[in-house]
C-alpha cells in the first residue's frame, strides 16, 4: 500500500548546488519538497516512488471489472 506524508522535508533548491549527491540520496527515502525564495516550488521524489504513485493513480481512474458485473453481463 502507497502511504505518503502530507508534511515534507523541506530543501531549498539553491541546496542542490552545493549537495546534489546528497539530497537526491534522500530523495531515494521519500519525496523533497524543495523551495524558491521560500516558497514551495517542486517536489522531487525518486523514479520508483514516481511509477508507484503513476500505477497507484491508473488503477483508480481505470479499475480492473469486478467479477459480478462480468457475471450479470
């Protein structure tokens, strides 16, 4: 099950110049919100966490049928 945090670390994205081995390391624990003039601007999350989140959001908007339905059709 896909469990996220609505409260994100928060990185302000002039950090990524100084320590972008680092933050893209803990962006492989969960997702980054990053900041511009202290406003929220991005979230940076990993590339599996991204796919999770991709099939998580097709499988809601495009359910598989149920079996009752199959059955009464």
């Amino acid at each position: 099950m896909l469990v996220l945090d609505r409260i994100l670390p928060t990185i302000p994205a002039s950090a990524l110049r100084q320590d972008q081995a680092g933050i893209l390391a803990r962006a492989q624990a969960g997702p980054l919100l990053l900041t511009h003039r202290g406003q929220a601007a991005a979230v940076l999350v990993s590339p599996q966490l991204w796919n999770q989140l991709v099939d998580h959001l097709q499988r809601r908007q495009h359910p598989p049928p149920n079996d009752k339905e199959q059955v009464e059709a």
